[in-house]
C-alpha cells in the first residue's frame, strides 16, 4: 500500500486482515514533563499534566472535559490539532473498539478507564521516578491475558507527556545507544536537555554514565515513566498479535521486553508510527529497534499535504508528530479496509467542528 | 436441561448458544455493610467493605491479597465457602474472560480493573448515600457501548455486601412491593431492619412512607449503592444481550432501568442466579420482577446435595446462597457446553485447594 511503509518483515501484516482489534491506549504523566522545553505536548509546562486527559476526551466525546481548551501543540504560528483527532478519525471510521488504561496520571479523563497504577512519575531527575514499576507490570500482564481473549489483534497507543525523555532514560539505562535518536513533539528536539535529565537521574540513582542496569525494571524505576511497565506487562501476557501504536518511546517497551525476557519472540509484535515520526530527521526509531531484536516498524503516512486544512500542515514540518496511537490507529483502521482519504476526509471535519 | 429453572421466556437462553461471553464483575461497597446484623458477607461489621476485593482477588489468583483470610460467610458450625469459588471454576472450566469494574469501594483489589465510581456509598440512614450515581451511571453506559462491541453476551455480576437492603431502599423508593421479598446473606433474613434502615434514609432525604419518587437515579442518590447504577448503566448502554447475574439486588437494577426509560425492551436481558435465591423461603424475587416488567429469570442448581464437601451443604440450608455473579457464572457455562458434574468437581477442588 502507498500510505504504509514497512521496515522489517510484512508477515505480521498478513496475518492481520479481517481481524478484530481492540485499541487499548495507555496514559500517564511524569512531572519530568513540568520542565521547561522538554516536550511541546501542552500550552505550558503544566498544562501538560492534562494532555492525556483532554486527548481521550477528545477521542470519546469530541471535545475535553478537564480542561476548557482543546489540546493543541503550540509550536510556531498555527496551532497543530492534537493527534488525538487522526487517533478518533481512525477508530470511529474503522468501528474499533477503544479501552483506555491509567498506568499512573496526575489528572484523570471524565472517563471509564481501567487502573494499572497509582500514581504519575516523580521527575526522573529524582532517580526515583516509578517506585511501582513492578506492580503496574504485573497488573499490565494480567490485563494482557484477559484482553487476548476477547479480541484477535491488540494495537496499544500511549499518551505520556516528555515521554521520549523517559524513553530515552530507559534505554540509555539498558546500555542501548539512543541519544540524539528519540523523537519529540516539537520542530526542534531539544536532544541536549534529555540526555542531561537522563544522566542527571541516573546519577542521582547512583549510576555513572555508560553502566548498564541488568534489571530492566530497574532501569524504569529510576528513569522511566509508568507507561512503559504498563505496556510492556500487557505485551508480556497477551497471546495474540500486539501493534504498538507508538514512535520511539515504544521501542523503550520493546527495550524492557527484552530485558526481562532475553528470548522473548517479537515476530509477533509490531511498531506502527506516522511516517513523521519514521522520517523525522531529528531522531531514528529504526536505529533504536535495530539494537533490541528484529522487530517490523510500520510508518503510516496520511498525506497530510493533500489537506485543506491549515493546521494539519504542521505535522508535515514536525511541529507534531505522534501521540495517542496516531499512527497505530491509521494502520488498524487501513487493515479494515478504510481508504486514507476517507480517512483525512474524516480527520479534516472532526478539525473542523472541534476547532 | 435438568440444573436450569427459567421462570418466563426461554427465548433468551435460545439466542445465546456458542456466542462469545464476557463476564463483568462490578463491585461497590456501602457504610450500610457496618450496621450490625445486617449481613453476613464478611467475619465482622467492619470486614464487609473488604469483601468484594478479596472476593474478586480470590477469583482471579485463586487467594485473597487484601486479607489475611479467605472470605467465608460465617453461620452456624461448618463456615461457607464464598460463592467466589463457584465464579471461579464456572469462568475457568469454560474459558470466560473475566473484567472488573469499581463503582465506588471503600477496599480495591490487588488486580486491573475499570474505574466508574470514585468513593464507597454512605450508610443509606443519611438519605444521602450515593450522591455521584448520575455520573457512575453515565460511565456505564460508555463502558456497556465498548463492551458491546467485544463481546456478544454480557454477564455482569456483583460484589456489593449488604446490597438486598439497598436494593431494597431503591424499589421501595420507586414504589414496588419488596418489602419481605428481598434476599439476604443469612439463613435468617434481618427483613425487619432492613426496612427499618431504609425507611429511616427516605425520611432523612425528605420522603415519607409510601412517596414514589419519580426521578430513578435520585432513588440511587438517596438510598442506593453505587452498583445499581453502574449495572443500569452498562446494560443501558449495551447493544447485546446481557444477563444480569445476581439475586434479589438485580431487579433493583430493572427498577432503575424501567424508571429511567419506561420502553426499555426488557427481552434482551435476563436475571440467572442460583437456585438458593430462586427456591429461598425468606424471599421472592418473581414477585419483584412481575411488577417492573416481563424479565426471564434463570436459576442454576449446582446440586450441592451430591457433594462430599461439607462447606458447600450450607447452600441447601440457606446460609448462603449467590455472590459474585455465581448464579450466572453457572449459567454461561452450561451455555458453553459444560457439564454441572464437571463444574461441581472443579468447585470441590478448589474449595479443597482453597481453604
């Protein structure tokens, strides 16, 4: 297909046609995310607290409810509608079922939601940034074995503000070579002041630059964010095929997988993206799952270029990027069958009425 | 089949044969558990609110986490096993995939499970018991639309101790003849305090004997629990066919429906409970059903008089009779092809393994 890049093996594509799918998007917040210029997702450092709410609001009832402006990342002149809005498009044109999952937010969606944490993250620059890393990935397995029996096919989006700084934490901690590799939500990636957070973690944790954390729940403890236990125990205790709706900060779960399980077998595991986060110049997600295993990167392009509507030109300069499954989404719904300009038909009107 | 009374239309149970079946289990808790005397699901007073939560961590890890001991309704010489086990080996010998869902407890399981309300229910004599219902109503429904398009028949059970006497509050608040008729935990059933406490919550909201009120979620509000209207609302929001799993506390949820809709088309759904609820001299719940509308109820007999384990004998005499979905558990394994010989031995070993 012209709007789906495939990096690594197309088997797992095959086996995917005309099968039901569950989109599961997990949300958390780590108040890594209130320092100024790490991430862009939020009109100010803490705002972005409520952007996970306010994108599942926006996913379910078209508009949000915690906060009384609609999520959009502020990055230039136009405002980029929040990718939410490709995640809603998707799955109402595609009829796929969405369940939400809090691994541990400061701020709730008005929303039923299943509970896999407590709490959000502490700022890893605490080095003790998910004390409950273990307990939000076992719930994560058992909710994994549970959703394997209702649905054939799993795609699991994500919605963690300063995400790729914990990713790029998790990773660098597992001795994965990752800087200057994590994507972000704004033009400019601010590289620098990751790894600097990064290492500023780790070291508070007592680890120096280059020591390599052989517990890989450890590594999320100290530097990570709750989203990434969360989504890799659902990986760990599901039993059919999983797409992990999700740029690089997915290839941190991939990263703990692996981890906790060295023979873990990922032919059954997908990435799928938005080709601006697959050819974003700022960062390289396939350098980063090269490291890891084998494991198939699938780029959704929506051809934003062919939009009529101002705002959605953003994401063809990165103003925005990825975000709660966005790219996932497309894949799931274009697996269905949907044509993608029905489906930027449908993301245009939904921009049009919300904003 | 000889181990299933249907008391009205069989229609349902004919529509049911080899679909796939989710089980949901809501729990809730209520400060009307500690009024002593009042029920008998739990060691002490103060030990009901932790029912539910070890009740469902036993469901699912085959041992409670929240508690020292295992939940056993405690009458007369021999102590009960919970009907938890009778979930338990239904949802195993048949593969159902089990979802839990918080309507507000004062004690949460050590599991994943969907959050609907935010706090346990006050003790009914306030008249003030449930003031969130509205939105614990409205959760369910979103949860009922997303469910729907997971599964094909609904189970919804429930965990909520002392529940018979706000479900009596809630049908004497909208008007029906239940007084007398409700089920309780105890071989003798406390009617008289029963009635007395919800009396006394009606008159501290302002109502007097005998006063209908018109509005159904305002009847939750004052002298409900938070179950009723999280079931009301997943079976509202449902576009398959559900069964309500559970006793007397069910037809609660039917008054709330009826009275939120007075159409509803109650042929889509069903009550299954156990034969202890169906046959128990100390209450009648075909007399509450027939006044709110034609609603089928099903009773599963387990036949516990062939058992060898004596725990379960104290089913035949009424020292307990239906929790945690158990009738209905029974009931979506018979529509699954299992044997009740098979499901009773599965009982037994886990009674034996249990406790």
């Amino acid at each position: 297909m012209n709007n789906m890049k495939c990096y690594g093996s197309s088997k797992f594509i095959d086996n995917l046609k005309n099968k039901n799918t569950l989109f599961l998007c997990v949300f958390a917040t780590t108040k890594t995310s209130n320092i100024p210029g790490i991430t862009g997702a939020g009109a100010t450092p803490e705002l972005t607290e409520y952007t996970p709410a306010a994108d599942l609001e926006l996913v379910m009832y078209g508009t949000p409810k915690c906060l009384p402006e609609i999520p959009q990342t502020i990055v230039g002149e136009e405002p980029a509608p929040t990718p939410a809005v490709i995640t809603k498009a998707c799955l109402e044109i595609a009829d796929i079922p969405l369940m939400i999952a809090d691994a541990g937010a400061g701020v709730k969606p008005d929303l039923p939601f299943i509970k896999l944490g407590e709490k959000p993250a502490e700022d890893i620059r605490t080095g003790n940034s998910v004390p409950d890393a273990r307990e939000i990935f076992e719930k994560g397995k058992i909710l994994g074995e549970t959703l394997s029996k209702i649905t054939d096919h799993l795609v699991i989006g994500e919605s963690t503000p300063a995400g790729t700084t914990t990713a790029l934490g998790v990773l660098t901690a597992l001795g994965y070579d990752a800087n200057m590799k994590v994507s972000g939500s704004m033009p400019e990636n601010p590289h620098d002041l990751k790894q600097e957070v990064v290492l500023e973690g780790l070291k508070a944790a007592g680890y120096s630059k280059g020591e390599v954390i052989e517990d890989a729940l450890r590594a999320v403890e100290i530097v990570g964010d709750p989203m990434i236990p969360a989504v890799a125990g659902v990986v760990m205790g599901s039993s059919i095929p999983v797409t992990l709706a999700g740029g690089t900060q997915m290839t941190a779960v991939c990263a703990v997988i692996r981890g906790i399980d060295p023979d873990f077998d990922f032919s059954n595991i997908c990435i799928a993206t938005t080709i601006f986060v697959a050819e974003d110049e700022t960062s390289d997600i396939n350098h980063i799952t090269h490291q890891i295993a084998d494991i198939t990167v699938i780029a959704m392009d929506p051809e934003f270029e062919k939009s009529s509507v101002a705002g959605l030109k953003c994401y063809l300069d990165g103003s925005v990027k990825e975000g709660v499954g966005a790219g996932g989404a497309l894949f799931a719904a274009t697996l269905k069958g949907a044509d993608m300009d029905d489906i930027r038909a449908m993301i245009e009107d939904l921009c049009k009425k919300i904003f």
